[in-house]
C-alpha cells in the first residue's frame, strides 16, 4: 500500500482530456517536487513530468503537471489511443527518508 | 547519451543473495547533482522504489526492504550495484536501475530492465 494514493484506473475517448489524482500527505507532496511516469504496455517508465509540472524535452504539451497542497496532478489532452498505459506520480518522503510511487493509473483510451 | 544496462543473474535459487549491476555510460556516477538507484516491478504490479546512493554520500533504502538491501557504487568501474539477500518468491521482479536528481527526485533515464525469478 503506497503512500501515495492512485485511481486505479481512469478512461476517456479520444480526442477528449482526462486527469490523473495523486493524492499523499505533509511528509511528501505538500513539501516535495512530484514527477509523473508513463509506461506503456511491456516498456520501461518514461519519465512525462518532473518538478510538479516541467515537461522534458521530446514531451508534448498535451501533458500537463500541477501539484496543490498535497495533491498532484497529471492532465492529459487529446487523447490519442497511443496513450494507454499506466501512470505513476512519484516523490521523496520525508518521514520514510526515501522515494514513493503511487500504485499507478491504467488510462484506457475508448 | 547517458544509457544504463542492468546485468546480473536472471535466476536465483531462494535464500540466495541477488546481486545486479547496472553499468553507465555517457556519463560518469561522479556527480554531486545525481544518485544512482533501483526500483522494482513485481509481476502485474507498479513500481517500488529499493533505494539510492549518491556516489560519495550515505544510502537511502525502501524501509521496507532496508534489511536485506545493500546499494553500492564502484567510480572506476562507472558502476553501481544492487545486492537483495535472503531472497523469496516474492521478490521475483523486473529490476530497473535509473539516475535519480538530488533533491528533484525524479528518475531519468533508467535502464530497461531485468527480468529476476526466484525459484529452486
């Protein structure tokens, strides 16, 4: 049981927006960077945003991060069927003194 | 480019101590803005963070696995390695390394993967 707190899965069509909850505490998204992870089906994690909400390089903007007291989340916008996979928020906790991911999130494009 | 590649056995009998290595090139494992780290995935699960080692600094391990966990970092080698004792069934995993951002967080680039299977 993470720390960090995931739907397990979300859905929408294509072409339409949906967003991604990453939901913790004090210890380590309300006083910590989040980073979001995508991995498609049998890859290894990518990394989609880090810093609460900097996109690196190669990423496109229809990926978004936005972090709130001690929530983050992850938008998507055009869906593309290209973008089922899972997602993971991830961040340092202070009272553990170490790195948590959330469960993850199947994004399934209808 | 900066590439990592995980080596190591992808069998190990239980009981046994796993040891992994990841190898780095494209870059070097002496920086003080980096650490080097490994991070899990157990079949039809999401990921578990094991733990990290900044190449001259103090380990940070998952509590969870901290008692069997042991992450090291060989600079002549542009190495770092990941030993699990007393290993079971349910450490049967994909074992990822990756480069972690010191006092970011967030992994980048990670190495692709290597499958481990405990069994007899």
């Amino acid at each position: 049981q993470s720390v960090l707190t995931q739907p397990p899965s979300v859905s929408a069509a294509p072409g339409q927006k949906v967003s991604i909850s990453c939901s913790g505490s004090t210890f380590n998204i309300g006083s910590k960077y989040v980073s979001w992870y995508q991995q498609l089906p049998r890859t290894v994690p990518k990394l989609l945003i880090y810093n609460n909400d900097k996109r690196p390089s190669g990423i496109p903007d229809r990926f978004s991060g936005s972090k709130s007291g001690t929530s983050a989340t992850l938008g998507i916008t055009g869906l593309q069927t290209g973008d089922e996979a899972d997602y993971y928020c991830a961040t340092w906790d202070n009272s553990l003194s170490a790195a948590v991911f959330g469960g993850g999130t199947k994004l399934t494009v209808l | 480019q900066l590439q990592l590649q995980e080596s190591g056995p992808g069998l190990v009998k239980p009981s046994e101590t796993l040891s992994l290595t990841c190898t780095v090139s494209g870059d070097s494992v002496v920086t003080t803005i980096y650490y080097w780290g490994w991070t899990r995935q157990r079949p039809g699960t999401g990921l578990e963070w094991i733990g990290g080692l900044m190449f001259s600094g103090r380990p940070y391990y998952n509590p969870s696995l901290q008692s069997r966990v042991t992450i090291s970092v060989d600079t002549s080698k542009n190495q770092f390695s990941l030993s699990l004792r007393s290993m079971t069934a349910a450490d049967t995993a994909i074992y990822y390394c990756q480069r972690g951002r010191m006092g970011e967080d967030w992994f980048d680039p990670w190495g692709q993967g290597t499958l481990v299977t405990v069994s007899s």
